[in-house]
C-alpha cells in the first residue's frame, strides 16, 4: 500500500515522503496514530501539489541568499571602540555586535550563523565568516575595529 507520511517515521521516512509499505503495517499502526495517509485519489494529487510549492519555495529561498551573499560581502564594518594600553579593547567585538552592525545597514543575520572563534580584543582589519544558507558555501564580511573618536 502507497502512503504518505504526515510525521516522521524511524526507519521509514520524514514527513511529506511517498512510501510503499505493507497493507497490515499501513491500516493497523500508521493511519490510526495519524503517521500516514493513504496515497490515493485526492491526497496523491495534494502531495504532488505539496512537492512543487516546496521545490518553488527552495528556488526562492536560495535566490534571495545569494543576493545577501553579494551585499555581505561587499560590506564593510567599521567598528569604534575605547582602547586601553597596547590597542587592546575595553570588552570585545563579539557576533551579537557583528550582527547588529548588519542589521543597521539593513543586512538581517542571525548571530548564531556568524562564525566567530572568539571576540575581537585587538585592533585591526578581520575577515568573518557567514553561513548565509545551508549547502551554500560561507561569506565573508571585513570587520575593521578602530579606536573610537
């Protein structure tokens, strides 16, 4: 028996997959815990349906990071901060600043996609990297951090 799966599945599938399964396994487990529905008639066309929407909304989804990919890259952070003895900073740069630095040029990125080792305590010119969209390969923005003033 053909049906789609409605919840993830061990050992048998995610959601929204197509699946052949046995007739017994099918009406005795997945369908009354709302696992599964049959495959036939109008829930086949859905699925079909299901599959374009969500090929279309990854089409669009990879499009508008690759236009936030060129905008990070081509950005510049200039960043002013107090400095103590030997150019170290009074704190640190950390990926919640970077973050919003970007925010405020109108560049939304969440600080958990900033790869960030540890903050920046120097003076100087840095290059940080940015997962943009997962299978994309990472971006990088110049972080400049000068004294303030």
């Amino acid at each position: 028996m053909r049906v789609i799966l409605t919840a993830e599945v061990d050992k048998l599938g995610k959601s929204g997959e197509l699946k052949e399964v046995a007739d017994g396994y099918a009406r005795n487990y997945l369908i009354p815990r709302k696992l599964a529905v049959p495959a036939s008639g109008g829930a086949y066309r859905a699925w079909q349906h299901d599959i374009a929407n969500r090929e279309e909304k990854r089409r669009r989804e990879r499009d508008e990071a690759d236009a936030l990919s060129l905008r990070i890259t081509s950005t510049t952070l200039t960043m002013g901060v107090k400095v103590g003895e030997g150019g170290r900073l009074y704190g640190s740069i950390t990926s919640k600043d970077i973050a919003d630095a970007l925010g405020r040029r109108g560049i939304a990125v969440d600080r958990h996609r900033i790869d960030l080792d540890e903050p920046l305590k120097m003076l100087g010119t840095y290059k940080v990297a940015i997962r943009v969209h997962p299978g994309m390969p990472t971006v990088e923005v110049t972080v400049v951090v000068e004294p303030k003033g």
